[in-house]
C-alpha cells in the first residue's frame, strides 16, 4: 500500500497527454480500491492537480 501512495504522490504529468496522466492516477487509485485503500472525491483531485504544472 505504502508504494501505492507513493507513486501516485510521485506521478506528473511530464510529456503525457492529459488523458494518460489521468489515466496513471485512476490506475493507481483503482490498485488502492483493490486493496480496501479508498480515497475520497477531495483527495483525488488534490493529488491529480498537485502535479500538474502551468
């Protein structure tokens, strides 16, 4: 689980499309589902826009 979180405090976007960047955060949330890890809504998108840059 510890990985888990940590890859997906650790994802950004670099050259991924936006829809691949997402697609990187749903799949390491869904791993965290899986595993009884579940995030809220919130923290979702906290992480998701945590890594974006301008």
């Amino acid at each position: 689980m510890i990985g888990l979180i940590d890859s997906l405090t650790r994802v950004s976007k670099e050259e991924k499309t936006v829809s691949e960047y997402m697609q990187s955060i749903k799949t390491i949330i869904n791993n965290l589902a899986i595993i009884g890890h579940d995030l809220t809504d919130g923290e979702i998108v906290v992480h998701a826009l945590n890594r974006l840059t301008p």
